[in-house]
C-alpha cells in the first residue's frame, strides 16, 4: 500500500478498505478565505491522522500544479499550515513566525498558484530567521534565504489574508494582468 493511501478500519466490522488519496482543490484569487487571517493551529494535538492527510493532500496538489509552495487555504482549508519545497527539499510549517529579517530586500518575480499566469516583481528580506512547528509537532528554527526564503515569506502571508498582490501599487498590478491576459490568450489559441 503507497503513503497516498489510507487504511481505514471498521471496528464494528472488522474489515478494512483502502481509500485513495486526492490532491484537494485550488482556489482562485476571488475565494474569500484567502483574505482572512488564519488563528493558531493547536500544535499540541500533534502528530494527529488529520494534518497527515491534509500534509500528503496539500504535498499532491502542490505537486500537480507545479508549485514551490502552498497554504492550506488556497485550498479551502482554514488551518494556519503550509508547505514549501521541490522534490529534494521540503519544509511543513505549522504556525509559522518570522523572529528576524535583513534589511537587505531583493526585487524578484513571484507567482501563485492562486494567480496562475501573473507575476509580478516584489521586494523581500534577502534572510530570515523563522520559527514553526512540523506536522510531528516538532518545533524548529532555522535561517532561510534566498528563494526559500521569499517563498517561506509569500505563504507566511497567505496565513494572514494578505496576497502577493498586496505589496504593489496599482499601475505595476494592471500591467502585470495585462501580461497575464496575454499569455492567457496565447495559450488558448495554442489549444485549438
């Protein structure tokens, strides 16, 4: 049986039945979770099956629309966890908190899986000091930087309602979408 699979037992029955795991839905930029401020995971519950499953879940459908990170509410999921990585790397973060930042700030194009096809250039801290509990209900703390570090920084806003979007003005976010129309646009006309 692969970890994508659950066992789940009927104790009144005494039978098991496998079931299949599914990546969990993606929602767009308009879902209203994702402008609302996530409250604090009881961390003191862990590890527990549930943040397993939704741990595997949001693993799948980060891999699925090939993302670098992702939060549990792009999902639709109103837990203060997410996850960052590739296939060699990867960090679950529960109730995660930023403790220090550089003041050096790099400009760099960032994207969301929540915004597909828009990117947009946004400052971060170069370097940051962070602080999170994993899905084992260890706690950690390390030093990130560079694009692990804007990445931790782009989810870490995620738990607070704010968007990528938030952190640029209006004239540099309509031209961005008009880019992101265009390759919209591009795309479709490929597909027919």
């Amino acid at each position: 049986m692969s970890e994508d699979n659950l066992l789940i037992i009927n104790t009144e029955t005494e039978h098991s039945q496998p079931v299949q795991l599914e990546p969990l839905p993606l929602y767009d930029d308009k879902h209203p979770m994702l402008s609302k401020e996530i409250p604090e995971y009881p961390t003191q519950s862990l590890p527990n099956q549930a943040m397993d499953t939704l741990v595997k879940r949001l693993r799948m459908t980060m891999k699925k629309f090939g993302g670098i990170g992702l939060s549990a509410n792009q999902c639709g999921v109103f837990e203060r966890v997410f996850i960052i990585g590739t296939d060699d790397f990867e960090m679950v973060c529960i109730n995660a908190k930023v403790t220090k930042v550089s003041e050096n700030m790099v400009k760099d194009n960032e994207g969301c899986l929540s915004f597909p096809g828009l990117y947009i250039k946004i400052p971060r801290n170069e370097t940051i000091d962070v602080e999170y509990t994993t899905e084992k209900g260890e706690v950690k703390k390390q030093t990130l930087t560079g694009i692990t570090a804007r990445c931790f920084l782009h989810e870490y806003d995620h738990m607070f309602g704010v968007k990528f979007t938030d952190h640029v003005g209006p004239v540099a976010l309509r031209m961005a979408r008009q880019k992101q129309q265009k390759m919209i646009k591009k795309i479709q006309r490929r597909k027919r």
